[in-house]
C-alpha cells in the first residue's frame, strides 16, 4: 500500500490500483470561496511566468528575435487537419 495519509490513499476495487492524491493545499473563507492548489504546481509556473515577463522587459529586442523564431518555426509544421 502507498504511503501517506488516510485521506489520500485511495483503493479502486475493479481495477485493484491506490491511487494517491498529490500534495495541495486548501483554505477558505466559507462554503462558496475554498482554494485548493498543488503548492509545488504553483510556485514553478509563478516563477516560470515571471521569468518570462522579466526578460521581456530587460531584454526585448532577443525577445522579439526568439519569438520570431518560433513562429517560423510553426508555420513550417503541417497540421493534422490539412488534406494531402
């Protein structure tokens, strides 16, 4: 059986597999206001957004040159959709 607590340890008797539930957190005020986040989810996208909106503000000009990039690179890709 995994580890961890009561709670998030789950047993599906059709498919005989635990399945845990990943860290979160969860806070509110009342019934209609609760926040549950994955805190580890959280702090890496946060970091990775504004590492991002950093460097377009420092440096845009690379910015400008990488985006670019990646937009030429997309249109050279085909598309699932297109009839050969």
């Amino acid at each position: 059986m995994p580890s961890g607590g009561a709670d998030s340890v789950k047993y599906d008797k059709e498919t005989h597999v635990y399945t845990t539930k990943c860290r979160s957190i969860a806070f509110g005020c009342n019934k209609w206001l609760r926040i549950d986040l994955n805190p580890v989810v959280t702090l890496v996208s946060a970091a990775l957004i504004w590492g991002l909106v950093i460097w377009c503000i420092v440096q845009p000009e690379k910015v400008k040159v990488f985006v670019r990039r990646i937009h030429k690179f997309e249109k050279q890709q085909p598309t699932h959709n297109q009839k050969t």
